[in-house]
C-alpha cells in the first residue's frame, strides 16, 4: 500500500472543512471578546441547526425539567462550551451525510457511533466528569475514518473485513494486514485537518491501544471502553465483524468502579432510540455483500 492516511485526507475535497457557523462559534468560545448573546446571535443563523439544538436540549440527553425555548437559555443552562460539542456532533454528521458507501449503511454506521457517544458520555458522569459533552463526541467520532477508508479504497476495505471475518480478528488488525494502516489513524488525520481538540484526536487514533495515547490515554480508554460497549448492545455497527474485550489496561486506565457497565448499559438503552432520532442524517448506502 502507497498511500499514507495523511495523504488520503489530504486528498479528499469531501472534508476539506467543517460548517462555518462552527468554526465562527468555536473562535468566539475562545476568545473574550464575545458574550453568550454574541454566541448564540451565530447560531440562530443556522435556523436548522438552532431547532436541532433546542430539541436535543429538551431531550432525555438532558432531562431539563423546564422548558428551554431559545439558544440563549440553551447557551445559559448548557454552557458555551458543551453547546459548541453539541455543535460538532451535528456538523459532522452533515458533512458526511451524503458520503456514498457499499460496505455498510450509513444508519448502521451512524447508530454504532451514537451509542458510543452516549456511552462514552455516560462512562465520564459515572467518573465524575463535569463537561461530559466532550466525552459524547469522542464517542461519536471515534471510528470517523472508516467512512473515509470506505469512500475512497473501497476494495482494500472490503478486503480488510472478508480477512477480519474469516480470519475472526479485529477489522483494525485485518486493516493493517491489507492497507499498512487503519481506520483510527485515518480518523486522527481526519480531525488533525479539522483542528480539533488534541484529546479527540487521540481518543480516535489509540481507541484500540488505549495505553498507547500520550496526553490523554484515561479518556482514550474511556472511548475504548464505550465502544465495547456499544459492540456488546449491537446499536448498528462501523464494519467491525467481531466484539472486541475490554482491555484490561484500559480499564485501568479509566478508573471506573466495578459496577459501572452494568449502570451505563442501562442508561444508554433508555436514552438511545430518542438521541438518534434527534442527531442522526437521513441513511444512505447499502449493506457490504462479503458473500
């Protein structure tokens, strides 16, 4: 294989940018000189994106028990700062709404990152976290690379899973085999271009050798942990065609009680069918025929 993952994403028009009222609202939560009215002035804008918002915010992702009419409120009980990774969750899913692929349905796609959001998002209340919005899109984005890898070498994909299937090993493994590289370094490059947080980055690059992560390997192994756990729920599916453990490191890793699945299992099923409704594009693709 030739190509590396930086020059596949280089390569691609298709991601070349996020949204631009996310970027605009991403360099106003940055900088002092901006209010929350100035902020949530940007996102009203986006008249689309606004009324997504509101209904995620009166959701059960929430559980608010008033009623939040206006991005203002919204700004004021959520936070800028967690609004803006409710922001990313829905732009990404915009830009790769339309990303034709054969090798898995985009629903399918979309349902497994979910749950991982949800319970990557659950994993960091469980430790204690404060701003667990974060965690919900590292989940989400976690396997982002797959869509690419799909995209744009749709053989060597194809052949990575027959090798994942029939060899029953991790598609990462079968990747590596066939390409030279994976998905999660193709999802880490993704998010490099896009100037995302370091923290997103690693958690996509390392979400399967969770010690391996520099700066942030207790939040990797947080997202790797979520992503065992939405295998193990069978909410759709990124490729993978076997449920990976749960690596003992990365348990560790995460500093989660004992009884801690058990309690975000259950939450993530109560929450799951609205949140999708709520984030999800319209499905496109069609299922992979490795027969």
């Amino acid at each position: 294989m030739s190509i590396s993952p930086r020059e596949l994403v280089t390569g691609t028009i298709e991601i070349a940018s996020l949204p631009e009222v996310f970027l605009k609202v991403n360099e106003m939560i940055d900088s002092p000189r901006y209010s929350s009215a100035d902020i949530g002035r940007v996102i009203a804008q986006d008249t689309a994106l606004s009324a997504r918002l509101l209904k995620i915010a009166n959701s059960v992702f929430y559980g608010f028990p008033s009623q939040i009419d206006t991005i203002s409120r919204a700004i004021t009980i959520i936070g800028t700062r967690e609004l803006r990774d409710l922001i990313l969750a829905a732009s990404v899913m915009r830009v790769f709404k339309g990303l034709p692929n054969d090798l898995v349905t985009m629903e399918d796609f979309w349902r497994h990152s979910i749950c991982s959001g949800l319970a990557a998002r659950s994993l960091a209340t469980q430790r204690g976290e404060h701003f667990v919005e974060r965690f919900f899109v590292a989940g989400l984005l976690h396997d982002i690379g797959s869509l690419l890898v799909y995209r744009k070498l749709p053989e060597l994909a194809r052949e990575a899973l027959l090798r994942a299937r029939h060899n029953n090993i991790p598609l990462h493994r079968a990747e590596q085999d066939v390409m030279g590289f994976d998905h999660a370094a193709v999802g880490a490059e993704i998010l490099r271009t896009w100037k995302l947080p370091e923290h997103l980055q690693e958690a996509a690059e390392f979400h399967h050798a969770p010690a391996r992560a520099q700066r942030f390997p207790s939040d990797t192994a947080l997202v790797h942990i979520a992503d065992a756990v939405a295998d193990t729920l069978q909410y759709g599916n990124s490729g993978d065609p076997i449920v990976s453990p749960i690596d003992p490191e990365a348990w560790q890793l995460a500093d989660l009680a004992d009884d801690t699945i058990a309690a975000v299992i259950s939450e993530v099923e109560q929450q799951f069918t609205t949140v999708f409704e709520l984030f999800h594009p319209e499905p496109r693709g069609i299922a992979v025929n490795l027969h």
